[in-house]
C-alpha cells in the first residue's frame, strides 16, 4: 500500500509539474503577445493627406487616415487666379473621399473663414457625414447650409473648448486659440500612432477684444506627454516678433472717429472679423453715431454673431440703409464688406456708382480695415483710386492687425509641444520653406521636417515619415451653378478667346454635290473691327475659297478634314497679316 501511495504521490506530483509548466508557457505567450502588441503600436502609422492649403493661401481641407477611420480638418474654398476667366470660386477635389466614403467618419472645423468652410456646402451633397464645430462657428456653416437647403440633411454638433469627440480610431480635442474671428480652435488630433497638433489658424492675443487667451497651458500638458507632429500656421512667418493684439486696432479707430468728427465715416472690413466690427461699434456709441451694415454676409454674421452672444450691439445704435436720409453725415457710420476690392461687393459697387442705396460724397471718411489678400492687391487698389475721384479720404493704414501668428508666437507653440515631426502648413511654398526653417532652428532635425504638396499622401509614425503616394488634388472650379463642369480645356479656350477673339466663317455647300451655294462669310468677335478692316477680311475670306477648292479638288466629303483645312490655312494667312491667333470657328450648312 506504501509503495502504492508513494507512485500515486509521485503521478500527482508530475502532473502538477506539466500543469505549471504549461502555465508558464501561457504567461510567457501573453507576455510576448502583449509585448509585440506593444512593438506593434509603437510602429503604427498614421495617413495625412492634404486635399488643399499648401501652394496657396485657401482651399484648406486635409484628411486623417487610419486603417477604417478617415477624419477631415476643414473644408475651405479658394478665389480664382487671374486666368481663371469667369470662374466664381474654387472647391477642393475631394475624389478620394469619394472613393473611401465608408470611411469618412466627419468633418471637424478649426473656425469659420471662408478658406476653412467655404467648401463645405459643395463637398457634403456628396459626402453626407456629420460635421463638428465650436458654438459660433456652426452658427455660421448652418447660414451656408440653409442657402444650399441641407440643413436637415447635415448633422451638426457643437463641440467646446476642452471636449473631445471620438470619430472611429480618432480622438479629436478642441484646444482654444485667438484668431481674428472668435471661437478659433486648434486640434489634437489623438491616434494609435500618436498626437498630431493642428494649430489652425492663430495668433497669441493676451488681449482678445472677446473670450480668454490661447490655452498654452494645454500645449504645454501634450508636450510633456508626447507630441508626435506639429502642423502649424505658416502665414506670417516671414515676420519678426509677435502680432499685435486685436485690441490695438480699438484705439485706432477712436483717434479715427475723433479727427472726423464732420465727416461720414465708412469702414470696410471682413464680415467674419466680429471683434472688429464690435470694436467700430464701441467707437460709434462713444462719439455717438448710428451704425449701418452693409453686405449680405456681413448683415448674416452679425445675426448669428449677435444672437449667439458673439457681440454686444446697443438698442437702437443699428439702423437700416434707407433711414441714412434721416440723419446727418456726423451722425453715420456704415460698416461694409469689400475690403478686397471684390467685384460684387458692397464697397466696390459703391466706387464704381453701382450700389442702389449708397453713393460717394466729397469728404467721406473710407477705411480699409484689412490688408489686401496676396493677388488682390490690384482690385483693392482700383477701388481706392474710383474713391479718391470722387473725393474720398481714404485711410488703409494703422488699422488692421493680422490674425496669424509671427515668428516668436511660432517658436513658442513649438517649445511648449515639443514635436517629433514639424510639418509646416497653411501658406505659399516660400511660407512652408521658411517655416521649416525655423523649425529647423528650434532643434527639430532636417529629417523630421516634412513639406507636403496638396494631394501627398504621408504616412507617418514613431519611426519614419514618408510620401507614399499621390492622390486628386486639383480644385474644382465653380462657375455659376455649374460645379466641376468647367475644366483645363474650357478655361484655355476662354484664355484663348480673351486673347485673340473668334473668327466665325460660314459656308453653305449644296448636299450632294458639295459645291459652294453661298459664303464664305467671316464674322469677327474680338479680333479686328471689321469695317476698319476690310481689305483683311476680303484676302480671308480669298483663303477659305481657296482652302475649299482645294478639298473639292481632291474629292474631300468629310467637313471634319474640310473644317481643319480651313482653319490651318486662314490661321497661317492670319498670324502672317497680323501676327495673331484668333480662334477659328468654321461652320458647314448643307441644303
């Protein structure tokens, strides 16, 4: 029985062995599992994807990726450059969006310029995904929407400083910020590959005429933690020092207001500058004028802005356009849009003797609160000359202050967030040069600094930042209501056309024997003036009875090659005569 109990003794004992064993061996593989979960996170990579902003000052709209989640910052428009002849407004290619809709989990909206949200009325009739916001900015998507009847359609959610809202794999945190318009926010965009830090668009203000000061602190809190990338506001770049505060601007306008007592005062600013038109308010009540909005988008932004808390507008200071004849010029001040010399806005139908309600008189005070966007600088210089002809004053000078950070704002968001990569953003190429520059000074090495063009595809994590791809990145081109309908070819014809003009030759040919019944007849649109020209005209139309003898000639039926050897052989006499390239447009009626 001994010996027995002693095997049994010695069966348990070796069981009891194998289970430790085998329970060891499980520790150890969830170790290691974990562990190479652990690596695995480490080494994960993250997407981003400019749609838009880089090369330019607008369009701005950049997608995250990770694996089933994409997010989008902003959704911004663009005006057209100069060639772009009769093109309204320019909106981002969103192709890619398109094509990984099932993935697209929102929009999340930094503040509510133009450049930012402008897009998003075109962008959501096709990708329909909840759109997320501060308080003031959704005020003012919801007006673009109700224009384009989606606001039923389009999910919206207020997000406030210091929230956070989880979209798939992403967690996106609002940071405050200062900008020239209120509720700016900067993002922390919060992914398995680590916290990427979008700036938006800011500046430090110490001051701000509304809200708090930027949350460095918060800044600060993610650097100590860890900041995998900073993508940071390149516009003012270029510029030494610190912005000035919004503030300043008040002070300004009172010696304004003080040394034209006399006079009608007219400011025109950016409708979406709220703190600015409150500050012109302030200065209207204490030298005791009434105050009159101007301009479609500014008398909406200032509803919302008004019933949303945004800015504090006395009773009875504002006053309708048609009661300015009640009043005397001492007694007005007119806040409008147009600071931009846009062609259909309020202060430029007012130089050009446009506007229905308002005209120019000798005397009258005109400020431009705003510095000309690059490329505008003709149109707003236009409009100030039209002003001073019909005897204006016109002050664009000491009051305006930018919206965007300089360079020691810069460095300071830099210091406190400490990042991995610095990938400058938002600006012209020579921005985002001088950008990395600088971060280049601040200690971020030569290879962690990432310039992106619109439509790269950057894959980013703890261990590389690559370019892996290219994605549609063009813009599309809005014309009318027209949308993406007008393209590179259009748009050489128009250029073309606005170049040379349109020479229209009709022929009418008899229908089975192709012989000439009538014409050739030229009509010249933006080429010559005909009667003037007369003699040319003759010789031409010589050249197109001789282009079409010569396809008869040789049996030629087909008016595609009759129509090409027309306009290879008037164009060549044309360029010879004149040395101009007309487009040629030949038409061929059968009877």
């Amino acid at each position: 029985m001994h010996l027995i109990y002693g095997k049994e003794t010695i069966h348990n004992n070796h069981w009891r062995c194998n289970l430790l064993k085998e329970k060891e061996k499980k520790e150890k593989k969830e170790k290691r599992e974990k562990r190479e979960k652990r690596e695995k996170k480490v080494n994960q990579s993250v997407k981003i994807i400019p749609l838009g902003g880089l090369e330019q000052i607008g369009m701005n709209i950049t997608a995250f990726e990770y694996e089933d989640s994409i997010i989008v910052v902003d959704c911004g428009l663009s005006f057209p450059d100069d060639e772009m002849l009769g093109i309204d407004l320019v909106i981002p290619d969103v192709t890619y969006l398109k094509d990984n809709i099932h993935k697209v989990k929102g929009f999340v909206i930094t503040h509510a310029h133009e450049d930012h949200i402008g897009g998003l009325p075109y962008v959501l009739k096709e990708i329909n995904v909840p759109v997320y916001a501060t308080k003031l900015t959704i005020g003012i998507i919801e007006n673009k929407l109700k224009e384009h009847n989606l606001l039923k359609s389009t999910k919206r959610k207020v997000i406030h400083y210091g929230q956070s809202v989880n979209l798939g794999c992403f967690r996106v945190e609002f940071i405050r910020t200062n900008h020239s318009i209120a509720d700016a926010a900067a993002l922390a965009i919060h992914t398995p590959a680590g916290v990427i830090v979008h700036t938006g668009d800011f500046k430090i203000d110490y001051t701000p005429v509304f809200g708090q000061t930027i949350d460095l602190q918060r800044f600060g809190e993610l650097g100590k933690k860890g900041v995998l990338a900073l993508m940071c506001d390149s516009t003012n770049v270029e510029r030494p020092g610190f912005t000035m505060s919004e503030r300043s601007v008040g002070v300004s306008f009172d010696n304004i207001f003080a040394e034209n007592k006399s006079n009608r005062i007219i400011i025109a600013t950016f409708a979406s500058n709220v703190d600015r038109v409150q500050q012109i308010i302030n200065s209207a009540v204490k030298y005791k004028r009434k105050v009159v909005l101007e301009g479609r988008s500014m008398l909406n932004i200032m509803r919302t802005a008004s019933e949303l808390g945004y800015i504090t507008i006395p009773d009875n200071i504002l006053i309708e356009t048609e009661m300015m004849k009640n009043y005397t010029d001492e007694q007005l001040a007119i806040i409008t849009t147009g600071s931009q010399g846009e062609a259909m806005a309020a202060l430029s139908r007012i130089a050009a003797k446009t506007h229905r309600k308002i005209t120019i008189k000798p005397g009258d005070t005109v400020i431009f609160s705003s510095n000309p966007i690059p490329g505008n600088e003709k149109s707003v210089n236009k409009v100030i000359n039209e002003l001073y002809r019909q005897g204006a004053k016109v002050i664009y000078q000491d009051t305006h202050v930018s919206g965007h950070a300089c360079q020691e704002e810069i460095k300071l968001i830099y210091s406190l967030t400490k990042p991995q990569y610095a990938i400058p953003v938002h600006g012209e190429y020579k921005h985002l040069i001088k950008h990395a520059e600088l971060a280049g000074k601040l200690g971020i090495e030569k290879d962690n600094i990432v310039i992106l063009s619109s439509g790269d595809v950057l894959e980013l994590s703890k261990d590389k930042a690559k370019i892996v791809n290219k994605v549609p990145a063009q813009g599309i081109l809005v014309d009318g209501l027209g949308v993406g309908d007008v393209g590179n070819i259009v748009l050489r014809d128009r250029q073309h056309l606005s170049e040379n003009g349109l020479l229209i030759v009709v022929v009418t040919l008899e229908k089975h024997s192709n012989q000439v019944l009538a014409g050739p007849d030229i009509v010249s649109r933006g080429f010559v003036y005909v009667r003037e020209s007369e003699n040319l005209m003759d010789e031409a139309r010589y050249v197109v009875i001789g282009a079409l003898e010569k396809c008869l000639d040789k049996g030629v039926s087909d008016w595609g090659k009759i129509k090409t050897e027309i306009k290879d052989s008037l164009s060549g006499y044309l360029w010879k005569k004149t040395k101009r390239n007309p487009m040629i447009l030949p038409i061929i009626m059968e009877v």
